[in-house]
C-alpha cells in the first residue's frame, strides 16, 4: 500500500539510471544480478552531510549543494509507468493515507495510553482524504527519504543514497524530508532560506507552498507513528529519543 520496492535489485538498478540521467550523482551499479539479488555498486564513501556540517558555514553550504540535487530532481516532468525494467508508481493518496495510520496504530496509544476509537479514526481519516485532496497532481520524481543520513559528501558536491523507493509525486515532498529533518537539528535561519529556495524556484510557487504544508504535515505524522513501532514492536528503543524533535514540527 506505501508502494515501496523492498530490496528489489531491478528497482534500485532503474532509479539510479533515472536519477542519474537527472543529473544527479548516485552509486554507480558496476553489476548485477536480479534472480539472486545481488549487486556490486559504486563506494561513495563515508563522509555523510550529517557528520560533515560540523559550523553553521559548513551546514548551509553542503545543505545549499543538497538543494541543488533537489532542483536537478524537480527540473524535468516525471509519470508513473516502466522505466529500465521497473514500473514506477504514483505517490497516491492512498499511500499517504496507508503511512499516516501510524499515527493513530503505534504513536497515539505510546504517548498518550490509549487507543483511538473507530468513530475518531474515521473522522481522523476523512480529515486527512479532505487535505490530500488539496495537493498539486503527482508530477516529478519523488525520493522520499532524503535527509542528511542519505547524503555523502564528495568534495564540492552531494551524492545521494536509499533511492530505491523512488516514485511520482510533489517535489515538495523531499523539500520536507531535507528542512525538517527527525534525526538532527536544522539551524532555523538556514532552514526557512532553504524553503524559500524551494518556493522561489518552484515552478507554481503557490502550489509548492500548499504541498509543503500538506505534506510536512502527514511526513511528520508517519514517522511519529514509525518511530514509535520501531521502539515498541522492535525493540529499538532509541528511536523514542527523536519524538520530541519532531513533535516540535506541528
């Protein structure tokens, strides 16, 4: 229903020809085999944009490179179909609608001990269908997962990792995942420079202000509710430690 790929070859091997195709540097896949699903992929080292922006100069430097990877992904129009063997799907409101129950399934009865009844959950749900219902129509490619975890640094440049869930959607998607970013903190002042960046160049500024808005909104819905299942249901109690950051979000 999230329309991810799981740890499909074929799908990592097609979004890195696309994203690179794009313009933008990814591991290149030196070969590969499909049945057996294994892949020998470029190194691009270790030096992550989480570990290197080390000053606010340096942060808004290697973030203003990361912007520049987002405006390559958002330069060229984008549909759902096949593409290098995988066929790539839509972000749909279905999918939005799927990751958001998190919220309601793992973070609700974590935070607040107790479960959300079925009348409040469809309530909740026809709210969520009302605002989706707002968003500009799918129409770039969309990475879904790029923070500074996912990008490495190579001299004046960004390389981009964890894409193999790549799909049609809103540019403003990834615009949130870089600015409010769950796993560390973001200087306030690079961070709404980074935005208006993202608005002033969008080409319907006005739409990308509304899918901003939306999709901040149920991103940071989905990984309260991620977060919490991955403490509760698997063990990995450190994830309760990023609540609060992103809390602060809404």
């Amino acid at each position: 229903l999230v329309r991810g790929s799981g740890n499909s070859i074929v799908a990592y091997t097609a979004a890195s020809r696309i994203l690179s195709g794009l313009g933008l540097i990814v591991p290149r896949v030196i070969d590969s085999d499909s049945e057996t699903g294994f892949a020998i992929i470029e190194d691009l080292g270790s030096e992550r944009v989480a570990d290197a922006a080390s000053s606010r100069m340096r942060e808004a430097e290697l973030y203003h490179l990361a912007a520049d990877s987002l405006d390559l992904l958002r330069s060229q129009p984008a549909s759902a179909g096949r593409h290098h063997g995988w066929y790539f799907q839509t972000y749909d409101r279905l999918a939005y609608r799927t990751e958001v129950e998190l919220l309601v399934d793992w973070y609700i009865p974590h935070r607040f001990e107790r479960r959300v009844d079925d009348i409040k959950r469809h309530r909740l749900d026809e709210a969520w269908c009302s605002v989706f219902g707002d968003l500009s129509p799918p129409r770039h490619y969309c990475h879904r997962d790029y923070h500074a975890e996912n990008l490495m640094v190579l001299g004046h440049q960004i390389g981009v990792l964890d894409f193999q869930d790549l799909m049609v959607g809103q540019a403003a998607y990834d615009w949130v995942s870089l600015i409010e970013a769950a796993r560390r903190d973001l200087d306030k002042g690079l961070a709404e420079d980074l935005y208006l960046r993202g608005y002033q160049c969008a080409d319907d500024p006005a739409a990308f202000r509304r899918d901003y808005a939306i999709l901040a909104a149920q991103r940071n819905a989905k990984i309260l509710g991620l977060f919490a299942r991955l403490a509760q249901r698997d063990g990995k109690k450190r994830y309760l430690s990023l609540l609060d950051r992103v809390e602060r979000f809404f």
